[in-house]
C-alpha cells in the first residue's frame, strides 16, 4: 500500500508510520481500484462489506455503518423540495461518523504494532477512540479542550477507559500537543491528518450509493478540521473511477460562522487563513486551524461546490425542525448541513436530490437543549389535575 504526498507527489509506503509528507504536506492513501468488488446491490450495508476498498488487513470492529438514511417528507415540502435525505450518522456505535474512521484507523495501528494511540478532540473523536482502544485492548490518550466538550462525549471518554488530558486552550492548541506527542512519545496519531481515518469514513459516499441506488445532486455536511468532507469526496470519486458511477455530487461544506475560516476565505475569493479564537454553541465545530483544509478545499473546487457559513441561531433553530417535524434528534454541530441547506435553498432546484450528512446524536449534548427550558412545576397525581394543564 502507497501513500502518497497531495502537494508534490511523493510516495511512501504505508508500513512506515507517517502523517505527513518531508514537505509538509497532506498524505493520501492510493487504493487499487483493479481489486475492487462492486457489491452496491442495497443489501447487508455495513462499513466493512466494502471491504475491497479498505486499505488494512487487521479489523477491529463493533460493526460501524448501515446508518440508516430518511427522506425528509415533512421538512422536503416545507423546503418546497423534492428530494431531501439525511444519512443519520449518529446511529453508529458511539454516536458519531467517527467510528467509520477509528474502526480503520485502530485496525491500522494494531498492524503497525502500536500499542499507544493519541488524539486531540472536540469531543467524538475522543469518544470514538476511546471505544475502539478499549476493544483493542490498548491505551489511549485524549486531550480536549478544557470546559469545551459536550457532557456526553467526555462521559464516554471517561467510561471506555480512555486517560482524558484537558488542555487550557482550544482544539488548535491540544492538537499541537498531541502532533508533538506522537513524533516524541511513540504512540499512534489518530486525528484525522492521518489517512487512515479518512478512509473509513469515506464509506459513507459507499453507503449513499448502496441504499439510493443513485448519487445525488449534492451532499451537504459540517465542516470542522474539513477531514470528512474530504473523505466523503474521496469515496465517490473512487466508485467513480472504478467505474461503478457516471456522475459525482457536488460538495457543499457547512461551517459555523463564529468559526469559519475556510468558508470566509471561499467567499471572499483569497487564500485561507487560520481563525485564531473560535466560538460556536456547535463543539464539533469549534476549529479555527482545519488541519485537512488543502484536501477539503480541493473537494469541494472539484465538485464544483461551495462552501458557506450559518449562524448558532440558524443551527439551533434546524436542531429543534430536524427533531420536532422528522424525528431525528441531532447535535448541534451535525444541525449545520440543513441549516446550510435552508441558506442556500434559493440557489438549489427543487427537483435536485440532497443528502444531509448528520454526523453525531443528539444525546451527546443534552444541556444545550435543556438550557433555558423550564419544566412546569408537577401536578398532583390526579386527572382532574392532569385535565387542568391541558
Ligand atoms: C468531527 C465532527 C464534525 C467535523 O468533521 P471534520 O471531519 O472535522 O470536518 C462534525 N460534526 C460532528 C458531530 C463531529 O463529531
Ligand atoms: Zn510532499
């Protein structure tokens, strides 16, 4: 297996551990694409049937993928849209895309014989790894943004086992650390900079083909450290490429406003800078440094995509529709793909299909729900009482 440099093309053979290029650049994993099954018939979706695009040997599973995708039929109308899906993302194993990643990506350090693995994370990609690590029975190490993270995925971290670090600064800063750590320390990187992740997580292109049987005109998703936009993009291009699909979707990458270095710098046609203090109520998202930003902005120039910007209003309020109105209870972060989608509603036809990734659970970050939502004081237990409310 190769990986190779995105910038000058350099190769490298995967048996090495390695995160990026002597130039500094982003490395990618050529797959074989002679070796692949074409097995997309709708049946049995789970992440590793696609296994013949999946570059490791080993496998550490606890059967990630098979995410179950809704039309929208409420909201689609009310969009005055034809064909809205969301490919719910929380339904995987710790609630989050990013067991898509660490299934691989844990899998790849085992080969590699490494028994330390590492992450900076705003919260799920801790959670995930954490899982993995403890299914591996290896340690890992989580460093997270103190007083950032959403309660319920530091309660993960915290249950699977994993040793939780809380950095003073943000996810920029614990990142530092933790790319430091890795080169100093010996122990296994598993932030998405390295490709292995993305190439688990680009199984969810897989997965939307598999149960449509078609691509759609476009995929919306979040965009924060811009690693699953660009993986999602990698998996279509590969069906592409091998010949299993005649057209690609175009990408469309959704930040939050209040960290959006990536969406500013396409709107305002310049190069992209780092955002230093990044705010948003979306965790997931609160990256003002995207590591992968060469890849995701190659994605979405490809696909002849966009890429744009919500505010934490328009992420809560498409939070509370998504829930209330279809039945599907989301974080904050993963709200950001159909608040995109009513942004740009007057740039989409209505008959064009969409998929909106939602990449995490709700459940994870219930506080922000329950944040100035006051019960009412309680009844007596009595009809007459319970008629009185109504
Ligand atoms: C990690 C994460 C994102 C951002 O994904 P990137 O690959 O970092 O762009 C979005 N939403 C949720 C819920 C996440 O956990
Ligand atoms: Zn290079």
């Amino acid at each position: 297996m190769i990986l190779r440099c995105i910038e000058c093309g350099r190769e490298y053979s995967s048996e090495e551990v390695r995160y990026r290029c002597e130039c500094g650049g982003l490395l990618e994993v050529l797959v074989d694409l002679g070796e692949v099954e074409n097995i997309f018939d709708g049946k049995n979706i789970t992440l590793w049937k696609y296994k013949s695009f999946i570059p490791v040997e080993k496998r550490v599973s606890l059967n990630e993928g098979g995410t179950p995708i809704y039309r929208l039929e409420n909201l689609q109308t009310e969009l005055g849209m034809k064909e809205v899906y969301v490919k719910n993302e929380g339904a995987n194993p710790t609630g989050s895309f990013k067991d898509r990643g660490m299934t691989v990506g844990v899998s790849k350090a085992l080969e590699l014989g490494m028994d330390k693995v590492i992450c900076a994370s705003t919260g799920n990609t801790s959670a995930s790894l954490a899982a993995y690590a403890a299914k591996s029975n290896i340690k890992a190490y989580v460093l997270v943004p103190s007083g950032k993270i959403a309660l319920g995925k530091l309660a993960q971290a915290i249950v699977y086992g994993a040793k939780v670090v809380p950095v003073r600064g943000n996810f920029d800063d614990a990142l530092k650390v933790v790319v430091e750590a890795s080169s100093e320390l010996g122990v296994y990187m598993l932030n998405s900079i390295n490709p292995f992740r993305l190439e688990g997580q680009k199984t969810i292109a897989f997965e939307i083909f598999d149960q449509l049987g078609f691509v759609p005109d476009k995929v919306i998703l979040p965009v924060g450290n811009a690693g699953n936009i660009s993986a999602i993009w990698k998996g279509f291009k590969e069906l592409y490429e091998a010949g299993f699909i005649d057209k690609l979707p175009q990408m469309i990458g959704i930040q939050a406003e209040g960290a959006s270095p990536l969406a500013r710098a396409w709107k305002e046609r310049r190069e992209f800078k780092p955002l230093e203090k990044p705010e948003t109520v979306a965790t997931a998202i609160r990256i003002g440094n995207p590591a992968n930003w060469p890849k995701a902005w190659r994605a979405v120039e490809e696909s002849r995509g966009v890429l744009e910007s919500v505010s934490d209003e328009e992420i809560l309020k498409a939070q509370k529709m998504l829930a209330s109105k279809e039945g599907i209870f989301v974080e904050p972060a993963s709200a950001s793909s159909l608040a995109g989608l009513m942004k740009l509603r007057n740039e989409i036809e209505e008959d064009e299909s969409v998929v909106l990734i939602t990449t995490g659970h709700g459940l994870k970050d219930p506080n922000i729900i329950l944040e100035g939502f006051e019960l009412p004081e309680p009844i007596e237990p009595s009809l007459e009482a319970f008629k009185e409310v109504l």
